[in-house]
C-alpha cells in the first residue's frame, strides 16, 4: 500500500507534461509502491493554458516561474519537460534546492552542458532520472533480459533507425510550441538531439558502450521564419543524420534518423545480430519482440514474433490480463514505478544523469564528425 506521499512539481505542460502527468496518475493504481505521486504543482508561462492543463490533469496548484516552483517547500521532486535549452538551469538550481530531479532526454544542449549538471546533482546527492522511456517498453525489457542471458552470443550487428516526415514543408516555421525543435538555440542539435538520443541510449542500454563513429547530416530546408522574430533566419539543425559506429564489445552498427522520410511518422526500430540468436523491435508494433533462435529444430526454424503481454513478462503482471496489450502512455507509467521503486530499495533506477550524460557524449561526437568528415572518439564517462 503506497503510503509515503512524495509531491512533484512539473515544468511544462506541453506533449511530454500530459504523458508524464498521466504516469504519476496512473502508477499507483498499477504498482504496489511505497510511495505515492501526489501531483501537487505545475508550472508554465502561459497562465490561462496552464490552469486549463492543471485542472484537466488533476495538478492541485500553479505556478507561472519555475524559479518559485523549484523554492516551494511543499515540492519533493522537481520534474521537466520544457525545451532542452532550459533543461540545465532548471536542474542544477531544483538540486541546489535539495530536490529531486526528473529531467526530459536529451539530457543537455551538449556534453559539456552535461558535465555540468551532473556535478551539481552529484554534488546535491539528490534522486536523478532523464526520461529515456523507450527502455520501458516491454518488449524492450525483454530484449534486454535476453540479451543479459548470454543467448544472442557474440554480438556482431546493431542498426537503428528512427524515421519522421513532418517538417518536409519549407513552410513551417522555426521556434514555438513544439517547433522549438526546429530552433537550434533551443533545441541544441536536430535529429541528433532529438531522435537518435533515443536510438543511442536504447544501444548503450543493450549493447553497452560505442567507441568511434563517423557521421553526415543534411539541413534540407536550409532557412525558415521565426516565430519569435518574424524573420527569415538561417536554420541551424540537422534534418538527417546518419552514422556508422563501433561498438567496445566488437560489433559494427548504423543509425539513420530523419524527419524528411515521407510516409514515416515515429518508425523507431533497431534489429541486433548475434552468432546465435537476433532481435528485432518496431515501435509502431510495439508489444511485440521478433526473435530469431538458430538452436531451434532446424525444419520450424524461423522469426518468432512474441506476443509481449504475459503475466511474466517485464511490468506485465502489473496490467490486466496475459493477451491484453499496452501502449506508448504505459512506458511512462513504467519509468514512473522505477524510479518510486529506486527510491525505495535505494537502488536508482537509470539512466541517471550519468548514464545520459553517455548518450550525450555520443552525440558530440556524431556531430563533430559530421562538420570535419572524419572517424571520431567518443568521450567515455570518468
Ligand atoms: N521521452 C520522449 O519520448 C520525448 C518525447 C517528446 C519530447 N521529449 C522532450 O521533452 C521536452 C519537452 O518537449 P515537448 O514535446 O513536451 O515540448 P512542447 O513544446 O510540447 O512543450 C514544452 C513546454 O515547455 C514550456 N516552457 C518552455 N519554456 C519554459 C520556461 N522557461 N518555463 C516554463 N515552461 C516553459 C512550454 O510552454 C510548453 O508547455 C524536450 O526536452 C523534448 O526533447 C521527450
């Protein structure tokens, strides 16, 4: 019975302050945890959007500048889901506070940003997750606990691709809700940041560490008006990226993110090859794990698709019944549980700061090759 209240503030009440307001809803009602979310204030800009968020998703107060939020007494952790631009600041000053922070992936604008707010949050020795939730798909989770039982043996090939079309028009602007994305000075970096940041973390998650990588990026649409201006400004994202890597256990991989591959809207899919067995995940068709076994009867040897949603399969005991499936929301619920259940059994759930603070690293790199056209080192954690 989850008897401890722990309150949360949220910054942000945009696509990722709805699914993580849902996930603090929910998880009590699924979990049985000892502590229990209380949604007690959210924060945003805009008063009249914000009061209409809060009261839809149940937050108790408001509040219009994250400085107030991140002093309130009443605040137990401090949650953000506000464009990466704002992501250090906000951090470093909730754990100067004593808070717990949760903080939206990517992690930072770059490494060195990174570096920073780890050493503040270490330095604060306060809670820490970043919302990579793609690992709490279950079909993820089962990935990874397969991968661990040593039956994919030697790992060869991991290629990843997450695949988008909507800003193929020349006539979207650049800065905003949303088209922040388009907007490097709040964004950071375009589908680096962005979309590989999730193929990244999944592949350290799973295949542990890359060591060098050698990148191109395209800016198709190479200028768009500002919201914020007015103005015709030059854009400084990446549209496309792709890049081959080398793993430190030895495998070779691709990655490929775009958000100009028309008729894609979130293909995220990533395939790993082992000298026995091969995995294979799609995000559209989320619930499911394609696996291929070679030890199998060689005349019914084949792709296997599994059916993620039996009662022993990662956090699906927790759900309905075995058959019944679950969905995008689900993976926020379940980073939710994880991190109530770290606190819990002192175990922090990842990835931590630290652990994004790799995927950022990777990043850096990618784009340092890019714009110099060389293989490049990827800076590993201390
Ligand atoms: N984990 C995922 O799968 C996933 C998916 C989408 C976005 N994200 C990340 O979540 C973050 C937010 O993205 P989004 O899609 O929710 O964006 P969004 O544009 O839908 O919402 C951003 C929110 O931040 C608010 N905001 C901006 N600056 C602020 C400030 N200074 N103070 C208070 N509020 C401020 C905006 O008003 C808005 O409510 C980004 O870092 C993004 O990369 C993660």
């Amino acid at each position: 019975m989850a008897s401890k209240p722990l309150n949360v503030g949220i910054v942000g009440y945009g696509f990722m302050g709805r699914t993580h307001a849902n996930g603090f809803r929910k998880v009590s009602n699924f979990f049985d945890l000892e502590y229990r979310p209380v949604l007690r204030a959210a924060c945003g800009r805009d008063e009249a959007k914000l009061k209409a968020y809060a009261e839809k998703w149940g937050w108790e107060t408001t509040e219009t500048d994250w400085r107030a939020l991140v002093k309130r007494k009443d605040i137990d952790v401090v949650d953000i889901c506000t464009p990466n631009d704002s992501h250090a600041e906000i951090a470093i000053a909730a754990a100067r506070e004593g808070k717990m922070v949760l903080c939206e992936k990517p992690l930072s604008m770059d490494g060195a940003e990174g570096e920073k707010m780890v050493a503040e949050i270490e330095k604060a020795g306060v809670a820490n997750m970043v919302w990579y939730n793609y690992r709490r798909a279950p079909a993820v989770t089962l990935a990874k606990q397969i991968i661990d039982s040593g039956k994919l043996g030697k790992i060869f090939h991991y290629r990843a691709k997450f695949l988008q079309d909507w800003t193929i028009s020349a006539d979207l602007p650049q800065g905003g809700a949303g088209l922040w994305r388009l907007d490097a000075k709040a964004a950071g970096s375009g589908v680096t940041g962005d979309l590989l940041a999730h193929c990244i973390d999944t592949a350290l998650w799973l295949n542990g560490s890359i060591s060098t990588v050698t990148a191109m990026t395209e800016t198709f649409v190479k200028q768009r008006t500002h919201t914020a201006t007015g103005k015709v400004e030059e854009v400084g994202i990446d549209d496309a990226c792709a890049f081959l890597a080398r793993f430190s256990n030895g495998s070779l991989a691709t990655f490929e993110s775009t958000r100009y591959a028309r008729g894609h809207k979130a293909l995220y899919t990533f395939e790993i090859n082992g000298e026995n067995a091969s995995i294979f995940w799609d995000l559209h068709d989320l619930h499911r794990l394609q696996f291929f076994d070679y030890a199998d009867e060689s005349r019914t040897r084949g792709w296997k698709s599994i059916h993620v949603t039996d009662g022993d399969h990662p956090y699906m005991g927790n759900w309905w019944v075995p058959g019944l499936q679950i969905g995008y929301e689900h993976t926020f619920v379940h980073q939710v549980a994880d991190f109530l259940k770290g606190l819990e059994t002192k175990t922090p759930a990842g990835p931590t700061f630290r652990d994004a603070l790799e995927t950022q690293y990777v990043c850096d790199a990618v784009l340092s090759s890019a714009s110099t056209g060389s293989w490049t080192k990827v800076k590993q954690l201390a």
